[in-house]
C-alpha cells in the first residue's frame, strides 16, 4: 500500500496499539493505506493464534491484503453493524478527533464503514497531528459531475485539482468507478459546517472530511503509543 510520509515505525506501532483491541467474535472494519495496514498485518497474525473475526474491508487494497494475511471477511452490507473500525488518517486534530481522510481515495468506504461501527479508531505518527485542519480535502466525484462540484469548491472558497494518477497521464480513478477532485480551503475554522456544505453538492459521492467520528486515536511514535479518547 501507499506510504505518506512519517516513519513506518512510528506508524506500525499505532497500527499493532489498535490492533491490540480486538477480540473474539468482533466485526471489524479494515482500513486502507500504510498505517492501516500495519493494523490488518497483527490482526492476521492474531487470527493465526486463534483470533475468531470478521474484517470489512474500506478498498480493493485492504481487501487484498486481508485476504493474503489469512482474516475472514464480509462486505458491509453482509453484517449487522461493526463493532470497531480502524483506519488512518492523512491529518487529525486529537482535541476533537476530526480528521482528513482520502489520501489513498477510499474515503467513500472508508466513511461508511465508519459510520457503521460503534467505535472508530484512528491510526496515526505524529506527521499527522494539527492543531487545525488545513490539509487537502479529497472530494469523490462523479465523472459527469467534475467541473460543476469543482465550481462549488471556488464557490465555497476552496481551489479545485483533479488528482491525477502518479506517473500516468490519466486521472485517479477510485474503487467506485469515480474521480477526486483535491480541494485546498487553508485552515478550516468550522470542519462540520464545510463538511455539510460539500456533502450538499450534487455529483458530491463522498468527501474525506471525517466529522466526530474518532472514538480513540493512537498517535505512534518512535518510542511508543499514545492513545487519546
Ligand atoms: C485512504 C486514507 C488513509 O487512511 C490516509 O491517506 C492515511 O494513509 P497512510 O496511513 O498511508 O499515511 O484515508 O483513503
């Protein structure tokens, strides 16, 4: 999977923390990209002890690598809710939890398999920490709609990029069949109130503002975990 940055220490460390939290009969939502990963490796390596779970995966990318590290899985709409999800997060503020998501473009899942679970955990190193949200917000879009919701992004003050695929001529395309367009708002002051705005736009599939969900983030480091609820 895809690294961003940090150090694979730091990020493995919170991985395992989370990971450490699962136990018998939980249905567990899988993460995607390479903090999550690390959480899905020590869950396949408890499911090799005996482990007895469910994993949903957030993308073809989880999915793959649940499937390789041996954990038994469910699509969402096959369960009755999750007990935990785990994933990481491109930026997250700890005082609230709120968080930035969609760097590996799977935030549409990623926010559904969010939402369905009681409690949702969130894996980061310490790159990912910010007093205030400024990072990118990715925006999952139909194809047909690109220029319109790219429109409403200027028009909420935010500037537009389609992301496109690294060394390829094309854009990305996600998991759902859709493009992201990259919005750049600076600083956010208020994540709830642009959250509902860009939900509000049609074409809008999903965006990777994550608004009071993080129930617990593990902030790895080079030296240990520290875990914020
Ligand atoms: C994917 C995500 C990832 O969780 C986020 O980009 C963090 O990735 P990494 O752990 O590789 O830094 O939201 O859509």
């Amino acid at each position: 999977m895809k690294s961003t940055g940090g150090s694979s220490d730091a990020k493995r460390r919170a991985g395992e923390a989370a990971a450490e939290g699962v136990t018998d009969g939980m249905v567990v939502g899988l993460g995607t990209g390479s903090t999550a990963a690390h959480a899905i490796r020590a869950l396949g390596a408890a499911v090799d002890d005996g482990l007895d779970i469910v994993g949903v995966p957030t993308s073809f990318a989880s999915r793959e690598l649940a499937i390789e590290q041996g954990i038994p899985l469910a699509d969402l709409d096959e369960v009755d809710g999750l007990d935990i999800a785990i994933d990481g997060a491109d930026q997250i503020v700890l005082e609230s939890g709120n968080c930035i998501k969609g760097g590996g473009a799977a935030h549409a899942r990623e926010k559904l398999v969010a939402a369905a679970a009681e409690e949702f955990h969130v894996v980061v190193d310490p790159t990912k920490v910010a007093e205030q949200l400024d990072h990118t917000v990715a925006v999952e879009v139909l194809p047909a709609a690109r220029t319109g919701v790219e429109a409403a992004v200027e028009k909420l003050g935010g500037e537009p990029s389609l992301r496109r695929a690294a060394n390829k001529d094309g854009p990305v395309v996600t998991d759902n069949g859709n493009l992201v367009v990259d919005a750049d708002f600076g600083g956010v002051d208020d994540p709830a109130e642009l959250a509902a705005s860009l939900s509000a736009v049609p074409g809008v599939v999903e965006h990777g503002l994550f608004v009071s969900y993080a129930s617990a983030v593990y902030v790895g480091s080079e030296d240990g975990v520290s875990e914020t609820t």
